[in-house]
C-alpha cells in the first residue's frame, strides 16, 4: 500500500507518544498477569541456554571489552557489564532450544527482544518491577502489531520476521525505562531502522550458530539506538511507512495499517502470545499436539504403533528433511527445525522434552528407532494460511487400527493454555539444564 509522508510522519509521532504515556496504572491486569508469565517463561529458556558453547564463547568475549559494569550476565557468577553487552550474552542464551515465547498470528518471539534488554537497563538505571513489567508490556505489544500487520507468511520474505520486528521492541523497552520522552521515543525508533537486518541464510545451510544466537547478535542493537537517542542523536523519519521505511524497504509495501495502529492503548498483545510447551519452532506445535492428543486418547505407547503418517503444506514442507545421528549438541538448532524428529521425539518418550537436545544418545536414539516411523505426506497449498496450517496426523498401531486426529489450536495458545504445574516444571527442566544448575 501507499501512504502520504504526512501519514507516515503522524504514525511515527502517534506509537512514540504512546510509548512515552502509558502507565502502569493504565494496564489491564490480564496483561500485567501475561507479561508476568513472559517474563518468567523467557527467563527460563535464558538459563536453559546459558551453558552453550556459543554462549560461554560470547560472555568470554564481552568479559574482555570492559566499560561501566552496570548489568548482570545471567549464570555469569556475577559478573556485570554494560548493558547492551549484557544483551548480547543474554540475549543469545534465550532461543538455544527455541523454547522462547510467540504470537501464533504475528509469529514473533516478543519477549526474546524485550526482556534482555529490560532486565539490563531496570537493573543499570534502578527501575522498579512494575517500571520492567510497563516497558515489556509496551514492547511486546509494539512487536507483535508490527508483525501481525505484514502481508504474507514466513516463506514469502528473505527475512527472518522475529527479530527483524523485534528491534524495535527491543528499542522501545530500552527507550522507556532510560525515560524517554515522546521526540526522544521517535529519535530511538528512527535510529533502529538502519540497525535492522538478519537473513533467513542460517535456516538453508545448515550447521551456523546464527539461528540460535541471533537474539544477542540482533537485539543489543537497540540498546545502543536507545542510548543514542538519550544522547540527542536524531534518527530516520517515516520510519514504519516512509518511501525507505520498515515496510516498503523489508515487506515490499505489503502491510495492513490498521493492525498497527487500531486500538493502540486499548488492548494489548501481550495477552495474546502463547508460551511453547515443547522446545521446537512453533509450526510443529500443531502436529506435536495432534499426535500427542491420539496417544492420550487411545492411550498409545511408542511399542504399539506402526507408524505415524503427517500430512503437511507449504508452512511445515521445508521442516520435513531428512536427519542423521550424531547432530547434538552442534547442530542441534537444526533437530529443534525438524518435523520428524520432533514427532519421532513425542512417540518415543510421550513428550517432547530438552533431554533428546542434550544427551547425544538420546537423540540418535530417537533418529535410528522412532524417525523411521514417521512419514510425511505433502497436500500441496492451501493446507492452512500464509502463516499457519493445521497438525493433521494419521497413527496406524500394529494390531493395524488407524487413529486420525486434526489441532487447529496448539497448546500453549491463550486459548488453550498450558496448565501451570506445566508452566513450573518447564521452568524447573531450564533450570536444571543452566550453567550452573
């Protein structure tokens, strides 16, 4: 779509006064009680990642560049840096196991941008709790509008989507919690824009840290527009709608204006994100819930069937290649992508659990005895929307019974939330996988 510069200007203006206005006191408390659950949730998959290889090389790193040591390095024994460092180890700790939080419709991980850098910057200025809790409430929703009002579904871009509309999450959590002020809001946002980037490259050549690290790598980012704005640092204008802004330059145009913007300050998105029962990319959840509900049903064990049959489309095609032995821990970000080995997973142990991405023997144990019986039947297009497409799954048992079975809502979706003994045991499993446990 076109806009005028004049619109494009009042729409940069309009999500910085609002950044700038909003209170704590003006919150739904179903929203401060979601961002609740974010932030704990994402804390959690920041411990579980805090032992990586990648990780512990990057907190090596930073540990060497000195500077004001404001900001904490979870599992770092204590050891504080300045905050946009602080969001480079952080940050690249919390999508090892693509555990983290997302909005099933915008497909974004919200508090993978936001919470990093508010635990770094509360912690570097004194904000209170509910100063963090306002500030991730503001980001995530600001994340997810800017991803639920692009056109078009994850294949259809060169882009990862996540952290290309998370910056600014990224940037207006910083931003807020530094004090900022409507202009200085508007400065912080324009100078994201040219800090943005991150291909989907890590996706189809396999074996790169990017996919799992790219939150660190990304997201100090907006720390660092932030502060520069607090400095009088001016940034780009027309930011979101401009000729060479968000949208045209990384969307081709294609966006929706009104999901944006309507409602701004009247609902927030933050309710709507749904946190992962299972550590894989939230297009496998659907079929994870299918088969897991069959075996519930039909009370199955992984010694009674024959085989399970998954019927995907055009969003799920690219996660159905074939794995090998010997993939963890190095390549385990490509097992997390991976739809028969998560369905392999799920047979095998009732449960898709971060054991299998840990144990090496685990998961090649998965590969050579539960792969084998998953089988992926491509539909063709129109198999679910730009962005999602039903879990439609087929269990044949070895007494050769057929069970079929279709989930249009995962678990972990607002509409069917995961229990909260749930919720706590997935934050103890993280726990137990940290540094320092």
């Amino acid at each position: 779509m076109s806009i005028d510069l004049t619109q494009a200007l009042e729409t940069d203006s309009t999500i910085a006064a609002h950044l700038a206005r909003v209170t704590f006191a003006d919150l739904p408390a179903t929203t401060i009680e979601a961002t609740k659950a974010s932030v704990l949730d994402t804390l959690a998959c920041m411990l579980a990642g805090s032992a990586s290889q990648d990780v512990t090389a990057i907190a090596g790193l930073v540990e060497t560049t000195g500077g004001q040591p404001t900001s904490t390095i979870i599992q770092g024994g204590g050891v504080k840096v300045p905050p946009a460092q602080s969001v480079l180890v952080n940050g690249a700790m919390v999508h090892q196991f693509d555990f983290d939080d997302t909005h099933d419709l915008g497909i974004c991980h919200p508090s993978s941008a936001t919470l990093p850098a508010a635990l770094a910057t509360a912690e570097a200025t004194g904000a209170s709790g509910r100063d963090l809790l306002t500030a991730m409430a503001l980001g995530n929703d600001l994340i997810c509008r800017i991803a639920l009002a692009i056109h078009g579904g994850l294949i259809d871009y060169p882009w990862f989507r996540a952290p290309v509309v998370g910056l600014f999450g990224t940037t207006a959590v910083t931003a807020r919690l530094l004090g900022a002020s409507p202009g200085q809001h508007r400065e912080a946002l324009g100078l994201t824009l040219p800090l943005i980037s991150c291909t989907r490259a890590s996706l189809h050549h396999g074996g790169s840290s990017v996919r799992s690290i790219r939150d660190g790598l990304i997201y100090r980012n907006g720390v660092l527009a932030a502060e520069l704005a607090m400095r009088g640092v001016l940034g780009d204008k027309a930011v979101f709608e401009g000729p060479y802004g968000f949208y045209p330059v990384f969307f081709r145009g294609e966006y929706d204006r009104a999901k944006l913007l309507n409602g701004l300050g009247s609902w927030y998105e933050a309710e709507r994100v749904s946190l992962k029962p299972w550590p894989s990319r939230r297009t496998l959840h659907r079929t994870i819930t299918a088969v897991l509900d069959l075996m519930a049903a039909h009370a199955l064990t992984f010694e009674r069937i024959a085989s399970v049959e998954v019927l995907i489309g055009d969003i799920n095609r690219p996660w159905c290649q074939p794995v090998s032995t010997g993939m963890v821990p190095r390549h385990r970000i490509d097992l997390l992508n991976n739809m028969l080995f998560a369905v392999g997973s799920a047979i095998r142990f009732g449960d898709v659990t971060l054991r299998p991405f840990l144990d090496p023997v685990l998961a090649d144990e998965v590969v050579r005895t539960a792969v084998p019986k998953v089988r992926c039947i491509d539909v063709g297009r129109g198999a679910g929307t730009t962005v999602t497409e039903p879990g439609q799954v087929r269990i044949v048992t070895v007494d050769g019974v057929v069970h079929e079975g279709q989930c249009d809502v995962p678990l972990g979706n607002p509409l069917r939330p995961m229990p909260a003994a749930r919720l706590r045991d997935k934050f103890m499993d993280c726990a137990a996988c940290a540094a320092r446990p």
